[in-house]
C-alpha cells in the first residue's frame, strides 16, 4: 500500500492550493493545463438543463484538494447531475468545471483524472474480481497489473476473493470492489455516487467509517453524493448541502448544523424549532427581537436575513427546560406547557406547547430521573448565541425538507 | 425444435438446483405437509412430461423401430433388425447432410450479423419507439411462412427487380464468377440461404434483445470511465454479456435450419436437395418409411451432437 499512498501524495505536493491554479476565465486551456495540478474541483455557474427543466441551476462550488466533500440533497436536487458532469458522463449546458486548474469542457471520462464509483457499483459480473480491478489497469496498457491489483485488494483486506465473481460477495464487499477498482487508476478526483445506498443501515456505518479511513490514506479528493445527512456528516470535511438545482448552503457539518443559513439546512440538517419573530432593536454585534411578546436575543452574524420580520430557530437539544420561571441570567426564554413526552433510553423528547399554540420540541439528556409529565408547566431557555434566525416562512420550508430527508 | 426444447428443459433443471430446491429449505421441522410438498413440483411437471412422452419420446421410439423394419406398403413392414439401412443413407445422402449444415450453419450467421445491430438498437436506443419495433420484429408470423416462402419467389425471380438490379450494377457477374449465382437468383444455394436466414430472423433476434436489454447501461460507463473505447466496451463488457442470447439464438436458428426443406423447395435447385427434402421425398413420394426414419434419426443425433459440442465451447455456464 505504501507505494501507491506515496505516488498519490507526491501528486498531492506538487502545484499548492488547487485555487491558485485556477486560470482566470478565458485563459486559454493548454495554458492552464500545462501545471499537471492536483486533485481540486473548481466549479462555476454550472447548468444543466434537460428540455425546460433545470436540473443543475447555475452553483458555483470550489472543492479543495485532498478533501472529503459531500453534496448533500433530496432526491432529484442536481446532485448526482452535478457528479456526472465532473465525471464527463453529462455535457454541461452552461458553466465551467476545473480539474487540478485545467478545464475540462469537453473531455470524455477517461481523458479526466476522475474516476467514478457507481451507485449499483457497476461491477463487471462476468469477471472475475481480479479482473475488475485490473480492466483500467489494462485498458491503459500499464505494466505490473497483477502488484498493482493486490495491493488495492489488500488495502480493503479483500485479497482472498480476488478469483471470486461480483455475484459471489457480500453487498458491503462489492463496494469495497467498487471503490479499488477505481482507485486503483489513481485518480487526483474519487467520485462517488451514492455509494451506500443499495447496502443496510449496519453495514451502512461500517462503510462510512471505511470509506473516511481509505480517503485518509490515499489522500486524494473524494466528492461524494449523498441523500442521507447522517452519512455526510459522518465522512465530509465539506457539505454543500443542494436543493432544487441549487446550493443552499456551503460549509463544514459543524457550521452547517449550528449556523443553518436557509429553512431548507435547518429542516434537512437535523431538527429545528422556528417560531416567527421580529427585530426590535439591534445592540452593536447583538439583535434583540421579538417572538410572541417574549425578548430574544440572538449574535447579528446568525440573522441570515435583514428582517424586520423573520423566523428564530434553535435545535431541540440546545434548549434547556426547567421549571415553570426557572432560567440562566441573559438566555432567551419563553413558556409553555408538555403536551408529550417520550422516553428515548438516553435522551427524553419532550413536546413543549407555547401559549400562541407553537410547539416546540426539545431533547433532555437523561441525567436525572426526573421525567417531565404532560400537563406540566414549564420554561423553555437557550443561549442567545444558540439562536439562529431565518427568512419568514421558513417554518414551512424547513418541514418539507425534514420529510425529504 | 423438439431438441431445442429438450436443451432449454436441462439447462433450466440446473439452474434452479433441481426440482425439490426449495423444499430442502423448509427444513425438517415442517414434518406434516412435506410429503405433499416434496411431491409438489413433480406434479407441476406432470403436464410437460406427458406432452413430452406423448409427443416426443413415443415418435421417436416409433422412428427407432420404423428405421430397423424391412418389407414394402404390400406386405406390410416387420422389424428385421436390419441396421444396413443406415448404413445406407449415409452413403447416398451424405452430400444432403453436409449441405443441410452448411445451409444451416450460414443462415445461422447471417441472421446473427444481421439480429445483432438489430436487437442491439431496440434494446438500447429505441427509447419509446422500443415496443413497436419489437412488435415489427415479430409481424411476418401474422402471414403464413409458406406465403412468405413463396413471395420470396417472386423478389427473386429472373424477371424480378432484384435480378434486374444485380445484372445492370455488374453485381450479378461478381456473384455468378463467385460460383454463388448463374445468372439468376433461384434455383441458387444464395436463394436458399437467404430464405433461411429470413425465416429464421425472428428467432434470432428475441433471445439477442432479451440479453442485450439485460444489460445495466451503467457498465458500459464504468468501462467508458475506466478508459475503455467504444469498440473495447463492446468487445470486453456488453459481447460476453450478451453471450446466452447468441448461443439461444444461433441454437434456435440452427436446428430448424438444419431440418428444414420448404426454403430449398421453394427457392432452390432441384439438384442440390437438403437432408429434409430427402426424407420428405422418402417418406411421401417414394414410401421407403425405414430410410426416411433413419434419415430422420440421423440428422437428430447430428444436430444433438453438434450442439452439444457448441454448448460446450461457448461456456455459457459460466456467465454471471
């Protein structure tokens, strides 16, 4: 394994930042391709039209080298349109995709240091798994096939089915094919297109973790498409998360699930509550508003949207519930009383009715065994800086994307 | 066809790992109704068996004792044992036999040169236009394969435009100094397996789309994404593939092929007969009931041989 590692990290030191490597629009390809670059994906204002709709519509993504990024989205988003097109197996109707600094309009697949992963792995069933991984390999005419194909077997612990057919192995074992039989043409771009869809949720963790470890130690850029917002989360460095042919929001999973940005993040990302709000007062790097006569103060960087009329959100776990007139000094806080309450074994969800009849929901660890009843009269409080604020409507939004996901 | 059918019948038998497969699962706990079950599938078989006993297996015997009687329509026919008959067949129609193949061997090519793009392109790129070229395929049985037989007659006949056409292009020299044609279409071995190869089109096609039509496109992608052309793709992925529906196709053209006299009578010489026309004179015209069946039994075990070998060779088996 060593030795590829070392090849694909070598290619990794050579040109720096892949950003820098991208030529000014119009510089002319030869040019930009003469500095062989690494593994970054610079995309612009890419299109993808088919007849009146618009699949991909028009996102601008820049993908660093050696990174893990996932694009995450509903099903019929531009994800995987999105994926084809660096890929080369979809012609963009408008924009620009960049490969390591060089253009690579109208270059076929295997012109374009990418490989692909299929969704339903795409294994060759009538040969043998020696051969799959070996047809690029041969197909190029490089020598040492048989070095070569080992290796990448070894590298998922595989080597004892080299001889067997795809139909032969295990769902979990297939992928791992998948996976080396592209790798092993060294790609600076690994593309992966819902790779853990066909496979059970078990097996499903078991790959993400094994998926995250071979990226570790190729080192080379993996973009990864993905419905499941759990399993981005689990691998990526980066999520664009996707929605109607457009990016919603571009960030780390950390950013993406604290600082949401759009209705549709806040649904699609986890839980949310949204109640509507409005600004009243903005104090320097704080905005005070207004939701249901109760003051809320949230950090202006937050409020994604001018206002005066918005939404505030804060995930269910970040809320304190304590009893009825019982919160921290300077935490924003509003009332209500349990309608439910369901005991989860290591968290408790309550769902907490307001008097304007918004329900929130919240998640208490369970570190007493006090339990909360139905009926009871509480106070719902959070940290300003928890606070989140949205366009109005967003309430609705966010709904649908959490039935999506 | 009656081998054909036997062959198919085998090869199913094995892939479902015979007929008491899935009883084996239910385990020994299920005690009461296993005799029932276990019996089950035999008697689904019943239907076929017997159709197959009835109209296979009893014929055949019947060809068996026919071939071995001597005696004439007078006297009636009695079983002498008499294996001179074969013997005898074989020294006077050998030349219908290899032709038989060989008629029977080229049809069977250029049905598949000809199905192959043919099949290729409903299964691949007729997007909505797909059924109605499969229903297209399958028209001309709508008109009686003797009417079409003999309407081939008339497109190839010496006053007909395709002859017209190949003597004013010069083609029809190229063919005649070929040995291929003299000066006329019919009564030509090119006639003969052109009929053939027509007739039998149908036959060749289905089996090639059903395995084409199988095919995930996604593989030719993946061996599109890794570096493979157009021609390699092909060659390497969708070829092999669709291997079982050429080895379906070519046995279902073949064996008809091979046993058929109505193209050679209709479109051939009277001079170069095919091993069906022999037995049929045999039979109808001259009464010599053992040789017909001989004849009969002889072409059977050659085909069965033939095909077993190619079967063989082909290594379908071992796909997927």
């Amino acid at each position: 394994m060593s030795a590829v590692t070392g090849a694909v990290r070598g290619a990794v030191t050579g040109p720096g930042p892949a950003t820098a490597a991208v030529p000014a629009p119009g510089a002319g390809r030869r040019v930009a391709a003469a500095p062989d670059g690494g593994g970054g994906v610079e995309i612009r204002g890419l299109v993808k039209a088919f007849g009146a709709t618009r699949a991909v519509d028009g996102i601008d993504i820049s993908v660093p080298e050696g990174s893990f990024f996932a694009l995450l989205g509903p099903s019929g988003c531009g994800k995987t349109t999105t994926l084809r097109m660096v890929a080369g197996l979809e012609e963009p109707t408008a924009g620009a995709i960049h490969i390591g600094g060089r253009d690579v309009a109208g270059t076929r697949p295997y012109q374009r240091p990418t490989n692909t992963v299929f969704q339903n792995y795409a294994l060759f069933p009538h040969m043998t798994i020696f051969e799959n991984v070996a047809f690029g390999l041969r197909r190029r005419k490089v020598g040492d096939v048989r070095r070569q194909v080992m290796e990448m077997l070894e590298l998922v612990e595989l080597t004892h089915l080299a001889q067997r057919k795809p139909a032969q192995l295990s769902g979990g074992q297939q992928q791992r094919i998948a996976v080396v039989r592209a790798l092993v043409n060294r790609p600076k771009v690994l593309l992966l297109d819902e790779p853990l869809g066909a496979l059970d949720l078990k097996l499903r963790r078991q790959m993400q973790l094994e998926l995250k470890r071979i990226q570790t130690e190729v080192g080379i850029t993996f973009i990864h498409v993905t419905h499941d917002q759990e399993e981005a989360m689990t691998m990526a460095d980066t999520i664009a998360v996707m929605n109607l042919g457009r990016v919603e929001q571009l960030g780390a999973p950390v950013e993406l699930y604290e600082n949401p940005r759009t209705a549709f993040v806040a649904g699609f990302l986890g839980q949310s509550n949204l109640l509507a709000a409005r600004v009243v007062a903005r104090h320097g790097d704080v905005v005070e508003l207004s939701a249901e006569g109760n003051r809320i103060l949230m950090p202006a960087a937050r409020l994604s949207v001018p206002g005066p009329d918005v939404e505030v959100g804060v995930r269910p776990e970040k809320v304190h519930l304590g009893d009825l007139g019982v919160a921290e000094e300077g935490w924003n806080r509003i009332d209500g009383t349990v309608v439910d309450a369901s005991f989860i074994g290591v968290s408790t969800q309550y769902l907490v009715r307001t008097r304007q009849d918004e329900e929130l929901t919240v998640f208490t660890q369970n570190l007493s065994t006090h339990l909360r009843r139905v009926g009871e009269q509480v106070t719902l409080s959070w940290r300003p800086e928890h606070t989140f604020g949205l366009e109005t409507g967003a309430w609705e939004r966010a709904t649908a994307a959490e039935t999506a996901s | 066809m009656s081998v054909a059918a036997a062959g198919v019948g085998i090869s199913s038998v094995e892939r479902t790992g015979g007929p008491d497969g899935p009883v084996r699962g239910a385990g020994p706990d299920s005690a009461g109704p296993v005799g029932s079950r276990r019996l089950t599938p035999y008697f689904l078989l019943l239907p076929a068996l017997l159709a197959l006993v009835v109209f296979y297996v009893l014929p055949t015997l019947t060809l068996a004792s026919t071939s071995l009687q001597t005696g004439d329509l007078q006297q009636g026919y009695s079983i002498t044992w008499h294996w001179a008959t074969y013997g005898d067949v074989l020294t006077q129609y050998w030349p219908q036999f290899l032709r038989s193949f060989a008629y029977a061997a080229a049809a069977t090519l250029f049905a598949l040169l000809i199905a192959y793009p043919l099949a290729y392109t409903i299964a691949r790129r007729a997007g909505r236009w797909r059924n109605v070229l499969l229903a297209l395929v399958v028209a001309p049985f709508f008109t009686s394969f003797l009417i079409r037989t003999l309407a081939w007659r008339q497109i190839l006949a010496d006053q007909g435009w395709v002859v017209s056409i190949m003597k004013s292009t010069g083609l029809m020299s190229v063919t005649d100094w070929l040995g291929l044609t003299s000066g006329r279409l019919l009564a030509t071995p090119v006639a003969v397996v052109l009929g053939l190869t027509y007739n039998f089109l149908p036959f060749m096609t289905l089996p090639l789309y059903t395995s084409l039509e199988k095919i995930d496109p996604a593989l030719l992608q993946a061996s599109g994404d890794l570096y493979a052309n157009a021609w390699q793709g092909f060659w390497r992925v969708t070829w092999p593939l669709s291997l079982p529906g050429v080895v379906g196709g070519t046995l279902l053209t073949f064996i008809p092929a091979a046993g058929d006299f109505v193209n050679q009578q209709f479109l051939g010489s009277v001079s170069e007969t095919m091993t069906g026309n022999v037995i049929d004179s045999l039979a109808l015209t001259q009464r010599d009931y053992p040789s017909a069946a001989a004849m009969s039994l002889v072409l059977m075990v050659a085909i069965v041989v033939l095909v077993t070998v190619y079967v063989r060779r082909s290594g379908t088996d071992e796909l997927v």
